[in-house]
C-alpha cells in the first residue's frame, strides 16, 4: 500500500483542479437535507461550480441526462431521510447509471439506525459512487461495523479508526472513499494496488457549523467532473 501526504506532486494537483473547477463551472445536482441546501448552493457558487437544487421523481431524468451531456455530477445526501426522499435518492442513482453521470454519497448517519444504513448500501447496490465522503462511524457502518454507531450526525471515532473499512469499501465497490476527520483519510485503487493520502488539516471551528461536511461531499462532486486530462478521481 502506498501512502501519501498533501505535499509535492499532489499539491500541484490540487491547486490544478481548484482552477479548472473555476474555469469550467460544473453543474452539480444536489439531492440533499433541508439543513444543507443553503450552504451547499453557496459553497458551490464560491468555488465556481453551478449548483442545482433537484429532487423530484418528474425532473431527475431529464436533469441528469443533461448533467452527463455537460459533464456535470450527482451528490446524494441522506440527511432528512424519508420515504419520499429514498425513492429520490434511488431514481437518481438508476440514472445516473443509465446516462454515466458520476454520483457521489454521503451515507450522513449511516450506522445510527438501520433505515439509515440500508437506505446507503441500497443506493450502493444499484450503481457504486464515484466517491463516497463520510465521516469515521459512517464509513465504518458501510463496510458492516455494527458497533461503531454515531451520535446522530456525529461521529464517535477518530477517522484512522475507519481507515481498514474504507479500504473494504473501495474493494467492494471500486469507489474512491474518504473518510473526515481531523485528519482526513483518502482511500481509492490504483495500477499498483490501494493507495491512500493523508490530509492532516482539520479546522476545529468547522465542528460547530453545521453543513460543513455535506458542503465537502458537493465540492468533492465538483472536483471529480472539472479535475483537468490524466488527474485521477482520487487526487481530485
């Protein structure tokens, strides 16, 4: 396994996709919590990409097909989860997988009940994400941890304790994965096997806003999408 941190090559990287992001301004459809919804369009404006807030059953197929015409992606958060927004969330991942577009999760709660949990591996089942951003309770659920249950919304283990399920979920899936914390964990597959970065640069104040972490999952939609010819999804 190869391990990395935020410096060199991967820097560069970085910087090279935050500015095609800006320059190619990516549509992101975003299915996700009420909490969220004004951060997430804000967030995604300021860096450049074009935010969609859509969720209806009668849209989600004609504003995906044009997604994946213009290159654009699909975030999926699981925050105020019902029954309405399950059949969303589902309708958007079949056509996601019909047209191409790339999906992105955030399985937020995943492992606090069962609804939460099986709504997440449900989606999965349908079509991998291209990524999926959780933090560690989340990402360990995911890869069948019954005990590591969150406190709602919040993680009740540092993020390296979730590193060997992220690397479960990538073998499962093929799906780049990423795990929050205060440091942040990147796990994906490559030619020579798993690799994974390391990015200790977890702001402490970013804890007592909500929507941070969901906002994170959109931007990562908007990197995947823009990141400039032969930059990987996961240096993205």
């Amino acid at each position: 396994q190869e391990e990395i941190t935020m410096a060199g090559t991967l820097e560069d990287a970085t910087w090279a996709c935050t500015h095609a992001v800006r320059e190619r301004g990516p549509l992101v459809i975003c299915l996700t919590n009420y909490v969220s919804m004004d951060a997430m369009a804000n967030g995604l404006l300021a860096l450049g990409a074009s935010p969609a807030m859509i969720h209806s059953t009668d849209e989600l197929s004609d504003a995906i097909k044009v997604a994946a015409a213009i290159k654009g992606a699909v975030s999926i958060n699981i925050g105020t989860l019902d029954e309405h927004w399950i059949r969303s969330f589902k309708t958007a991942v079949e056509c996601c997988k019909e047209t191409g577009a790339p999906w992105v999760l955030d399985p937020v709660a995943a492992g606090f009940t069962a609804l939460r949990t099986n709504t997440a591996k449900e989606l999965m089942a349908i079509h991998p994400p291209a990524v999926i951003r959780g933090n560690s309770s989340e990402i360990m659920a995911l890869a069948g941890d019954l005990g590591a249950a969150g406190k709602g919304v919040d993680s009740t283990a540092g993020s390296d304790a979730a590193v060997e399920a992220a690397k479960l979920l990538v073998k499962e899936y093929g799906s780049v994965v990423c795990v929050s914390g205060a440091v942040d964990y990147i796990v994906a597959q490559s030619d020579d096997g798993l690799c994974m970065a390391m990015c200790p640069h977890g702001v402490e104040m970013l804890t007592k806003v909500t929507a941070m972490g969901c906002l994170v999952t959109s931007v990562i939609a908007a990197f995947l999408v823009a990141r400039p010819e032969g930059t990987s999804p996961a240096s993205s």
